[in-house]
C-alpha cells in the first residue's frame, strides 16, 4: 500500500493543469480507507489557493475533502478514500466527483469520474452483510419451499471456489425447518415452508472461506411478513426507452410508478447491472457509466427486470420488464495535432514548401474519412497559401518589396467529420511572412562645383540612393576615407564643407560615399552596403592681390627737352598663382602736369611740352600706380607701387657734349629712423565713460579758469602797442626762418646742378605706415648736413625722420 501511493504521488508531478479534465480513473474495489486514488499539481505563485469536493454523484461519505500540499514551488492536491469506504462493484460501480480549484479571482472546476472495478482476488466481506446489524431480508409466510431468498454477492465467490456455510443454530421449535445456502450464495426457503412463521425473525451466522486460513462471517436476518391485504400493481408504463450515448453518468433514463404504500423499487436483473441503477424510494432508473458505444457495443441494448414492493410488506411485490435502446451520438468533433499553427517564413520561401501536416481523427469514429477546407481570413481570397489533403504549402511567390505586400496570412482549416449532427473543428493558422534584405543599395555618380571662398558648412548637394527592398530608400550615407574637409549627412545625404578651400593647393576631389541599409530585414544586423565616387570640382576664385617687387623705387633720370625717357618698368605676379600674367596698370597719383605715362608695366617720362612749364630746377615726382588684375576672375584685386622721381633738367651744353640717353638710378641709401609706440585700446563702455566724465571735468575746469581771468584782467592793464608789435615781430621771425630752412636746399641744388650729390635732397614724403598695430609717419627729408641745430628743435614731434647721410 505504501508503494502504491509512492507510485500516486510521482504521478501527480506529471498531471495537466486542472483545464484537463475530466479525467476517468479506475480503483478496485479491494481499496480500503485512506487510499490515494488521484492527484493534481497546481501553480499559483501570487496567492494561497484552495481545492473544494463540490458533490458526490451518487452522494456518499467514501472520499474525503481533497488535501492541498505545497512540494518544490507547486500546489499538489490529493484525493483519497475515507474511513468508511466499503466500495462494492456490484452495488455502485461508478463515482462522479465536481472538484472546484481557487487561486484568487481565477475559478476552474471539473468532474473526476472514479470507476469501481471488481477485484477477483478480494475475499473481504463487505456490504450490510459483513456489518454488525447484518443484512435484511424480508419475505412473505406465503413463500415456497425451498425457494431462492437471497443471493449473497462477494467477490471471487466462484472464482476462488468459496465454501459458504450457516453457523448459527437452527433448533426447533423456534426454526420450522433449517435455511440453507448453496456455493453460489443462494439462500433457501426450508422445505418445510415459513406458514404461520409472520412477524419471527431467524438471524443467520453465516461462515465464508476461501482457500487456507482466508474467511469472513457476516449476517443474515429473514424477517417473515404476513400475507397483504391489498395487491401492489405498476401504473402503465412503456417498455421500450431509447436513450442517446451522450447521457452522463447519473442521468435520469425513465422513472417507474407502482401503486401501493410505501413502495420501494430495485432491480432484478440483470445482477450486476452495470450500466443501469434504480432509486429505491424514487423508482427513477439512471446510468451510472458512461454509455460509450464505440467501446462498448453491449450497451446498445438492455433489458431490466425491475421490482416493486412496500416496505413494510416485501412479499407484496410485483415486476416489470424494460428494454433500453441506446442510440450512437455524434459526441466529439474531430481533434486535430497541431490545435493551432503559428509559423513566419522569409519572402524567399520557394513555392511548394510544406509549412505544416496536420493529423485529424475522430473520437467518435475512430478511423473514419475527414473532409478538410482552408479558409482564408486576411487577406482576403489569398493565394499564397494552399491545402492539398492534410498538408499546408506556399502556393505563390511571396514578396514583401512593395507596399502592403508583406501580409500576415491569417486563415483557418476546417475539419469536418461525416456523423449527424455534422462536427467540425477549426484549427487557426497565422503564417507571418517576414521581410529579407535582397538587394544593395546603390547611387549614381555625380559631380558638383563650389567656388573656393564658400564658407563652412555649405551645401553643395546631395547623394541619392536606392534600394529596391521595402521600405525603399532607407539608407544611411557615409564617406569611406577620402578628405575630411567634407561630410555627408548620415540620413539625407546632403554634401556640406566642413573647412577652407584653396583653388591653388588642390582643385578636384572625389569622394567614395558608402550607403548602407537598414531596417529591411527580419534581422536587424543583416545589412547590406553600396558606394559611388562622387566628383567636387573647385571653381577659381581671385582671392590674392598682386605682389610688386619692389613695392618702391627711388629713381633719378635727366629730362632732355622734348625726348621721352623709360623711367622703370614695373614688375608685378601673384606668388599663390604664378600662371596668372594679365595685369592692368594705371597712375592715380602724384602725375602732377600729367609729365609721365604707362606703356603696358613701363614707366615713360614724357618731355616733349614747351613753355615755362620746363623744370628748370630740381624736382621730385612721387608716382602711385595701381596694379589690378586683368583675368577673368572676379573680384579683380589691385596693389599700388609708389615709384618716387627725380628729375634734373639738363642744359643745351650738357646736351651738345652727350648724344645718348641715360637714366641714372638711385644711388641713394636711406637711413631709417622709427620710433614704435604702444598704446591702450580700452573697451567701448569704457571709453564712453570716460569721455562724458572727462567732458564734465573740461566744462568744470573752464568755468573757473574763466572766472579766475576775468579777475586778472581787472587787476592787470591792457599791455602796450609796442609790446604787441614786438610780438608780432617775433612770431613773423620765427616763420621766415622756418621757410627758409625748408628752401634752402632747393636752392642749392639749382645753384650746383652738376657737382651737387643727388642723394642730398628732401623729397617732401610722408607715410603713415597701417600695416601694423602701430601708428608709424615717416618723413623723408634732405642731407642731414643741412639742418642746424636750432632747426632741428623746431621740427614737429611725433614723425619718423628719414635723413639721408
């Protein structure tokens, strides 16, 4: 016994969740109390759950309340035998319990079908008979000798060859004769017959044994009953009852009626019924096994002998016979493996690949022909999919690169079986048909022009892919090595410039942009590239201005009276671009008397005008020429070389004695004197402040300068007219002497044309240098020889001096 309910208990890990049921078991009726006769396993982690017996069908107190255990995480229920479970086969051989599971709101309830089968080997007695009271058998003093009382039902009585035998005393005058009991349980009237033995009762100890050292005693009570006053008759009743095999155990088939008081109804045959019961007090016939006619066919048909008595009087008894027709039902639509399909396959699932074979029986008929239909849902009247026979196929190419095309096929099968009524059963089918990245994305070359002055950040176009798959175009771009001056945009593509450009440095260039795709296949790593090399030409843009060299010549020529004297010529490029020749030039300053011209980059004095426009002393030109760029390129950029001219007239003896035109350059070599001074560049608030203060403190302080003068010239008188004339004298002194110093060497010069150096000389040339942080003038004067110490003093300060040694 405890191996058996070790066995029960390792089953109970392996049981369905309670939606299984209901479950049909078979127990012997050799089982005694306490017996596990089924157990479940449960899971609910969130609360405490509980297991109910509903009820009993027939009602009885043999089972127990199902016990609730928790084993290793789950809930293992429990059913078993009670104490006062006596199960006899041949009484009651079918159970029906309603067990109801609770785990919180969740409520699942199902039937536990408990089958008692007979157990050949079981030599207990059980029953009334076995019981201390003992079994009671009523029977009318009318009865005849000899007759069949009782029939004592214990199993394995013929099979085991059981000896039967009454131990209790039967002396008279008490007995009017011995019972006796036969090998097969039988008891018998005596033959004397129970006349005038009513209202006496014989208790019968009766002795079974089976085999060596295997027996029972039970007990037999024969209460005689008078003979009736009144008969006991059935009321009308068919006799032919057709039932359907769908009848659950318990269900009611007929109730039988018979007149009387107190009447009680039992079946006589067949003994044992096993199909068939009858309420004693109710007369109601009822299954009491399921009417299973594909396993039992025997059950298509029974005949019942049924009989009626009153309680108080079993002799006054009376039988009625019934046949009951049990007709087939088609019960159970077909059931099917797989109960539902859920499948994804690639777009590139070649036509005719099996997706899945479906197995269909039916329960009902085992072995029978089933019919099956594929019935499509969405889309509608889809014809990727196809049914021949029992097996599902891909019928049609399936594509997912256009929109839309990438369905989910939703359909179902259709089984039907051929009973009445006509089940079916439909089986879904989801066949989920997932995208796969085919194709590379791919662009085509392209060219694009950008000037070379274009700032950062400027668009110059942009790369257009294509990719066949679903959803198209979607790409992202990258640029695979090349420069990195330029960027692509990761999602449109756009081309921008990142730095500076230079026309000069480096005019094409040419990018490989790598286009990779995503989100077009069910795997989300699986990519696909393309590239194309995409040409950037750089337009010229005239962004350096010419360089001469030198920037500024000094030049001494003689003017010979109506000759024309080539000066200099002037030479000028671009270092950035030296294959860049065409220059314009022009004179925009210092041609006073328009004396001197341009032919291409030379410098031509012009000498042919007559009249007292003739220099006829020293005199110094400072020409500016304007050099621009000539291509065409846009902007045109310009520089100005300063080309400084002295000229000396030449006498008609000088003319005689030289026959040939010359131009003397400079000789001269400049001493350069520069003093740098820094200076603050404040904030503009700052500056602001202190202008409105310093406006305030000028206003302030000349309101008591005023006021303080006006007080002196009240004490003071007006000076004299001869003061004021020396005055005047003074500051005409000091002008005369101020113009002389600066005629002084032009005079002398004329006087000494032809000994003088001509490197002493004062140009008259003065230059604000901006090219530096630094406020710098230079002035450029005659031979330092000539100015007095007392002159020196009167020069302005805050000038750079360039005195010639």
């Amino acid at each position: 016994m405890a191996l058996l309910r070790i066995l029960a208990l390792l089953l109970a890990l392996t049981v369905s969740e309670l939606h299984c049921l209901p479950w049909f078991i078979n127990v012997s009726e050799s089982q005694g109390p306490g017996t596990i006769l089924q157990s479940f396993s449960f899971n609910c982690t969130s609360h405490m759950p509980t297991l109910q017996l509903v009820h009993v069908q027939p009602p009885t107190t043999f089972f127990n309340p199902p016990s609730l255990t928790r084993w290793q995480g789950i809930y293992v229920g429990t059913v078993t035998l009670s104490s006062s479970a006596r199960l006899d086969a041949l009484s009651v051989n079918h159970y029906k319990l309603q067990l109801r599971f609770t785990c919180g709101n969740h409520v699942m309830e199902g039937p536990l079908s408990v089958n008692v089968r007979r157990d050949p080997g079981h030599s207990a007695c059980a029953g009334r008979f076995a019981s201390p009271a003992g079994e009671i058998i009523q029977v009318l003093e009318t009865v005849t000798p000899g007759a069949r009382l009782y029939t004592l039902l214990l199993p394995g009585l013929e099979v085991q060859r059981a000896q039967i035998n009454i131990i209790s005393a039967q002396d008279p005058p008490y007995f009017p004769g011995p019972f006796s009991i036969n090998g097969q349980g039988w008891l018998l009237v005596p033959s004397q017959g129970l006349k005038g033995q009513a209202e006496k009762v014989f208790q019968l100890q009766i002795l079974v044994t089976f085999g060596q050292n295997r027996s029972c005693l039970g007990m037999l009570k024969v209460k005689v009953l008078p003979v009736p006053s009144s008969l006991i008759s059935f009321l009308k009743q068919a006799s032919n009852i057709t039932i359907l095999e769908d009848l659950p155990p318990g269900g009611k088939v007929v109730q039988v009626r018979a007149r009387g008081f107190d009447v009680r109804y039992e079946i006589l045959s067949p003994v044992p019924c096993p199909l068939f019961s009858i309420g004693r007090a109710d007369g109601v016939i009822r299954t009491t096994a399921p009417l299973e006619l594909a396993q039992a066919p025997g059950a298509a048909v029974t005949r019942l002998r049924v009989k009626a008595h009153e309680r108080l009087r079993p002799w006054a008894s009376v039988e009625l016979e019934l046949t009951v027709n049990v007709r087939s039902v088609n019960r159970w639509p077909p059931r099917c493996l797989p109960a539902m399909l859920v499948t994804q396959i690639p777009e590139t699932t070649p036509v005719g690949t099996v997706l899945n074979t479906f197995t269909c029986a039916d329960p009902d008929s085992p072995g029978s022909i089933l019919d099956y239909q594929l019935q499509f849902h969405s889309p509608p009247g889809s014809a990727s999919l196809c049914l021949r026979d029992r097996v599902l196929e891909v019928n049609a190419t399936l594509d997912c690169d256009a929109r839309g095309a990438c369905f989910q096929h939703a359909a179902s099968i259709l089984v039907l079986d051929g009973g009445q009524p006509l089940m079916t059963t439909e089986v879904p089918v989801l066949v989920m048909v997932t995208p796969v990245n085919e194709f590379s994305p791919a662009c085509v070359p392209h060219k694009f022009r950008i000037r070379e002055d274009a700032g950062p950040h400027t668009l110059l176009g942009s790369v257009v892919g294509m990719d066949k798959d679903y959803p198209h175009n979607n790409i992202e771009y990258y640029i695979s090595g090349g420069p990195t001056i330029f960027s692509v945009d990761r999602l449109s593509g756009e081309v921008h410039l990142l730095g500076s450009l230079d026309y000069e440095l480096q005019t094409l260039y040419r990018l490989n942009v790598l286009l990779i795709d995503h989100g077009q296949d069910q795997d989300p790593t699986h990519h696909r590239s393309g590239s194309c090399t995409i040409t950037i030409e750089v337009e010229d843009v005239n962004d350096h201005a010419p360089e001469c060299q030198p920037p500024f010549q000094e030049l001494t020529i003689y003017a010979l009276l109506g000759h024309s004297v080539e000066v200099t010529k002037v030479s000028c490029w671009v270092p950035q671009e030296p294959q860049r020749l065409a220059f314009s030039y022009s004179i925009v300053g210092g041609n006073s008397q328009n004396r001197f011209s341009l032919q291409g980059a030379t410098l031509v004095y012009n000498n042919i005008l007559l009249g007292p426009l003739w220099p006829e002393q020293f005199y110094t030109y400072e020409l500016l020429i304007r050099v621009a760029d000539a291509g065409p390129s846009i902007p045109h950029l310009s520089t100005t070389a300063t080309v400084s001219v002295h000229l000396i007239p030449w006498s008609a003896s000088t003319v005689a004695t030289r026959t040939h035109r010359s131009t003397v350059p400079s000789v001269m070599t400049p001493l350069l004197v520069t003093d740098t001074e820094a200076f603050w560049q404040p904030e503009p608030w700052f500056v602001v402040v202190l202008t409105v203060t310093s406006a305030l403190f000028v206003l302030a302080l000349g309101w008591l300068l005023l006021r303080l003068f006006q007080g002196l010239v009240q004490m003071h008188q007006t000076p004299s007219k001869p003061t004021q004339a020396l005055l005047l004298n003074g500051i005409q002194g000091t002008e005369e002497s101020i113009q002389g110093f600066m005629e002084a060497p032009r005079m002398e010069m004329s006087q000494a044309p032809s000994s003088v150096d001509l490197s002493l000389h004062f140009d008259g040339r003065a230059q604000d240098s901006r090219e530096s942080p630094f406020s710098q003038t230079t002035l450029h004067l005659g031979p330092l020889s000539l100015l007095t110490p007392s002159q020196r003093l009167l020069l302005p300060p805050g000038i750079h001096y360039l005195l010639f040694p």
